[in-house]
C-alpha cells in the first residue's frame, strides 16, 4: 500500500491531556479540568456526581498535564524529530474566553496558540485543530446548563469567529468537536453536562448532541465564508466491535 501525495502523517494531542497551566494566561476553569483521579473519577465524568469546583483531597491531573503550555517550543522539536507532518491539537476555549459568554476575547489565549501554530510552521507541520476537545467554560454550565442551552450556539459562533479570522492563514484543517458522540457515554467529561437524578437523561444528552451538531454545522459555513481553503470536518469516537449475531438487540448493544 502506496499513501496519496499530501498524506498528513502524524500525531496528536488534546489541550486538557498536555497544557496543564490552568491559571496561567488568563485561562478560565473548564469541566475537563474537574475530572479526579480516582475512584470517582468515573461518577464526575457521567455527570452523576457533581463537582464544578476543585475540591481538596483530590488530585486533578489536568491541572499540570505535561506542562506543554510553558514547554511547547521543545515538544515540537520532538515532533519533528519524529518526522511528523501533521501535528493535531486542540484549542481550550477558556483561553480564548475565559468564562465563554464575553463579547472580547483573551489576547493572552490567542497570542499562545498564534505562537504554537508558528512553530508548527517552523518545522514544516501542518496544524490540525480540533477546536472542542471536550473544552467546556464551567461558567457555561453553572450558569446555562452547558450545551442543553440553545445559547451556547452563539458562544459557540463568536468562539470559531474569533479563531478562524486570527488564524487565517497559519491553519487550513479544522475539526469542530472531538468524539461528539461522548456525550452519551461521559456527559460531564464530554460536554460540561450535569443530569440530576429526576432528569430524563436521554433528553437532555441528545439535546446536547442536537445543539452542538448545529454549531457544527454553522462554524463550517463560518469557515469557508473566513477563508474558502479552510477544511472542515468532525470526529466520532468509534471501536472495532460485531454484534454477536444479526439480532437487533445485539447490534445496538454493539454501537
């Protein structure tokens, strides 16, 4: 097997797994830095145990990640090394807006990723921004319920507006949402998503689905209008499993 000519070979990172730096550059507080450690790691992750705040005696490991927020230029150079061309990445929204309703963006957030592109570009890598990671201001969910919300399709608009016009030019692929289809199986950690126990549960996470594919849908169009080259496309979090037989049943339990 012969791969295409242009043939984005790579690697990849997502911001809450390597940033760390949660406080520095004007940073807001995102659901996915609120995911413990531990035994009830898998509980905040579903949205069954509510946990919008740090809280003492748990260890939160995206608060430090791999510090690549004051290591990046090395990382890079690593990447390089490597022989990659591509280089997929994610972009925090509570570094562009902090609590993800303002009207002006976080300079700060915007110098840091323009400087990450750079780089990228220095070594001849493509950037291959995912822009939600999972990345959800936990202002959006304290105060608009996160993505149940219709209105965080306009957060969501002013957020892709603002990144593709600074961007324009340093990068040409896009994803707009990581493994959209998450939300089913870890609403907090997925989408910043918090179901009570009264809550009809399905309701609100294809809600959820059903707002952010729209937003997906509009920052695409966005794209093109900012910049025609702009590539657009989504992620699915997909396994390889087979239904045991062709039973109904057991090919939903397969998905």
């Amino acid at each position: 097997m012969v791969f295409p000519k242009g043939f984005l070979w790579g690697g990849a990172t997502a911001a809450n797994q390597c940033e760390g730096s949660y406080n520095k550059g004007g940073r807001g507080l995102a659901n996915v830095d609120l995911i413990p450690h531990g035994p009830e790691r898998w509980d905040v992750a579903m949205g069954t145990r509510k946990m919008l705040e740090f809280e003492e005696g748990y260890y939160y490991p995206a608060k430090q990640g791999i510090n690549m927020y004051d290591h990046f230029k090395e990382d890079i150079a690593l990447f390089a090394d490597m022989g990659f061309k591509t280089y997929r990445l994610s972009i925090a929204w509570s570094r562009i807006y902090p609590e993800g309703d303002e009207m002006t963006p976080n300079e700060e957030g915007l110098k840091f990723y323009e400087d990450v592109f750079k780089e990228c570009h220095r070594y001849g890598i493509e950037p291959l921004v995912t822009i939600t990671h999972f990345d959800v201001p936990i202002h959006l969910t304290k105060r608009y319920g996160s993505w149940r919300s219709r209105e965080l399709i306009t957060f969501y608009e002013r957020l892709v507006r603002t990144l593709f016009t600074r961007y324009k030019g340093l990068v040409t692929y896009w994803l707009t949402f990581n493994e959209v289809n998450m939300i089913l199986h870890a609403p907090f950690m997925a989408a910043g998503l918090i179901i009570e126990s009264h809550e009809n549960a399905d309701q609100i996470k294809y809600q959820a689905i059903h707002h952010e594919l729209v937003a997906s849908a509009l920052a695409t169009k966005i794209a093109h209008e900012i910049d025609p080259n702009n590539k657009v496309g989504c992620m699915l979090a997909a396994g390889a499993n087979y239904p045991s037989t062709p039973h109904p049943d057991d090919v939903f339990e397969a998905l």
